[in-house]
C-alpha cells in the first residue's frame, strides 16, 4: 500500500496517516533553528543521551547531471575489487587522533538521515526542512552547507552513505511537491571539493520511483531503497539506475523501506521496513530476498514510532527506532535468524551513525516534521549506554 500523500491526506483525521515524511510534509514545516550555516559547538553542553535497559539536477527528466568530471566513471579501474572490504566505520578508535566530541548541535533542521567519514573525521547530515546537504567537522564541531538544490521542487535530503576509496558520498534526495512529480534522486558528491559529480533520477528506472535511503558497495555501486513500491535500485556514477529488485516481502502494511545497508563481507544488503517493523536480507549476488527472523523484541510502542535509521558495528546491525536503539546480533552466519536486545531513548531518533570513536544517535524528529509541530533542538550525540 503506498504511504504517499495522494492516499494518505484523504485519512488526515487519523494519526496514524500523518506519520513521517512519506504521509506528507506540512506546506511549512516549523523553523525554531538559526539561519546561520556555520555553527561552533558548545562543549559544555550536557549530553542528553543515558538510557537505561528496557526490561522487555535537472528535472526528474535528466538522469545524470551533465556537469560530472570525467573521472565520474562507472567502473574505477583504481579501485580496489577485494569483495570482503568492510564497510564498518566503528573500527577501534587510533589514539593518536582526536577523541570525537560528545555531542554537536545542529542548524540542519529536521536532519533524517546522516553519515560518518572515517578518512576526514567528518559528519554529513541531511535536512527535511530545506534540502540541503550539510558538513560538521567532528573535531571542531563547524557545520556547514556543501550543497543547496537550486532546481524547482521541495526538496529533502534524506539517507545517504560514504564511499572512503573514491571519496564519495551518496545522498538520496526527493522532490515532494505533491501529488506530482514526487520524485526520488540520488545525488553523488566529491568530498574532497565538494562539488556534485551526477545527479540521477530514479524515474529512469521506474516512473513513480521514491528514495529513502542508498547503501555502497566495495566495488563502487549504490543500492537505493523505494519506501513505496517494495524495490531496490542500483545505481552506479555514470549509468542510469536500474531496478534491481522488486519483491512483497520490500513492502509493509503501513510505511516500507526506510533504512539499508551492505553487510561487511558484501554478500547481501539488508533493509528495514518502518511499520510494522522488520528487517530483511537481500542476496546481492541472486536479488532473492528473506525477512530475517528475530528472537526478542524489535519494536517501539511509542505512537507513531518504527523502524527509521541503521547502522552496523562490532558484529552487529543497531537500528534506531523513534525512541529505541535495539541491537540485532545474528546467531546464524546467513542472516535468516537473530537476536536483539533494546535501550530506551528520548524520543525523536531517526537514526544512528557508526565511527571510530562509537556509535552516535541522530535526534531528527521526522514525526514533528510531518505533523507541523514545534522541535526540540537538533543534535547528535554519542550513545553511552549499554546494548
């Protein structure tokens, strides 16, 4: 069932049918932040994260931005082919760099999805509000904007990934000017200048395409999530995106797809459904796909929660819910089965973020956004409790 607003706006009277993003944004979304795009972090500031245990481009038209440099090619043939690169960027943290800080406040308003780059102790973040693209430094805390959308559209700027080798970042990207052209993008920047090499429409895969969330493998591709109709696009930096798989098991009853990413030895992708939730495996060498059978609790009873941001680190996928961090650990090495345990967290998640000075929580408050109340302030912050 799709969670777009053509659907969703007919039913506004129920709760329910204005739940995140995909049910549609307010025509002005509440703005309490600074305008100011470069912010310094207050290091006295409190960290407001101490859980305890729970007991239970162009137009949608144009599918590469033309103005890509001509290194902006599908196969790098400098790029390593080693197909058990890890993607985890928790590894053990070098003491002879800077311990990261415990919380940085954001001017990014309604930031859904985020990203750590190990190589350039950097976080980028995405914005609901605005669009645009934003870089904090995770050693001065400075946050600024990299890119703003000049295109027509009320853009979003939602999950996105970091490709280390070829110093890239993925960012899914949607034009929700509803009912039409609803259109998901995937965005590809070089994190050295800063500059955005291609600029891909999904509807070049299939016309009614949304994006939520993009995940690269070793070998340089992009694999990008469709909350709405149960597929997964591949994308590479200068070929069109293609459908790589579509399948029931993508699709839930109330919000789909909203998080994924690449497993560490680059066997399968796995993805998380928002509502009702649950986490699934999709085999990146055959496309066949399999829910993943959980021993123990993987769900948020707070209203209007699910299953929003994912990460992966020591072993393990941790997956933020709107007010829970719940580690998945697998006790079968193909993913068919697992175990989790949970934390309670303030409300508002909507994701979490592997480094390799420990895991930080994005506070995004999707659910403010899409129902036009007032925020708290952004923020991400370290997670220091136990899982």
């Amino acid at each position: 069932m799709s969670a777009r607003p053509v659907i969703l706006r007919a039913c506004a009277v129920s709760a329910l049918c204005v739940l995140l993003v995909g049910c549609g944004a307010p025509a002005s979304a509440p703005d309490t932040s600074p305008t100011d795009a470069s912010v310094a972090v207050d290091t006295a500031a409190p960290i407001d994260v101490a859980p305890e245990p729970d007991s239970s481009v162009n137009e949608a038209g144009s599918a590469t931005d033309v103005t890509a440099p001509s290194d902006a090619r599908a196969e790098d043939a400098s790029a390593p082919t080693d197909a058990s690169a890890p993607t985890d960027a928790s590894a053990p943290a070098d003491a002879s760099r800077p311990r990261l800080r415990d919380r940085y406040p954001l001017m990014a308003r309604f930031p859904e999805g985020g990203t750590f780059d190990p190589s350039d102790d950097a976080f980028y973040v995405g914005s609901l509000g605005d669009g645009t693209v934003r870089r904090v430094d995770a050693i001065t805390g400075e946050e600024r904007v990299v890119f703003t959308e000049t295109a027509p559209g009320r853009w979003w700027t939602l999950g996105m990934d970091i490709d280390v080798t070829r110093r890239r970042l993925w960012v899914c990207a949607m034009d929700d000017r509803s009912p039409a052209p609803r259109a998901g993008h995937v965005w590809v920047f070089d994190t050295t200048t800063g500059r955005r090499i291609a600029n891909h429409a999904l509807s070049t895969a299939a016309m009614d395409a949304t994006c939520t969330d993009v995940a690269v493998t070793a070998d340089g591709r992009a694999y990008v999530c469709d909350r709405e109709q149960g597929r997964i696009y591949r994308a590479e930096v200068s070929a069109a995106p293609t459908v790589f798989v579509n399948s029931p098991a993508l699709s839930a009853r109330f919000i789909g797809q909203n998080a994924m990413l690449v497993l560490p030895d680059q066997s399968a992708l796995l993805t998380v459904l928002y509502g009702p939730p649950s986490l699934v495996r999709v085999d990146l060498r055959d496309a066949s796909v399999r829910a993943v059978t959980i021993n123990g609790r993987f769900s948020d009873l707070t209203p209007l929660a699910g299953a929003d941001g994912m990460t992966y680190a020591n072993g393990s996928v941790y997956v933020a819910f709107t007010s829970k961090l719940i580690r998945v650990t697998p006790t079968l090495a193909d993913w068919s089965r697992a175990d989790s345990t949970n934390v309670d967290l303030p409300n508002g998640l909507t994701d979490v973020i592997s480094t390799r000075d420990g895991l930080f929580v994005l506070n995004g408050q999707a659910v403010r956004f899409a129902l036009g109340t007032t925020p708290d302030p952004f923020a991400l912050v370290r997670f220091v409790g136990t899982l």
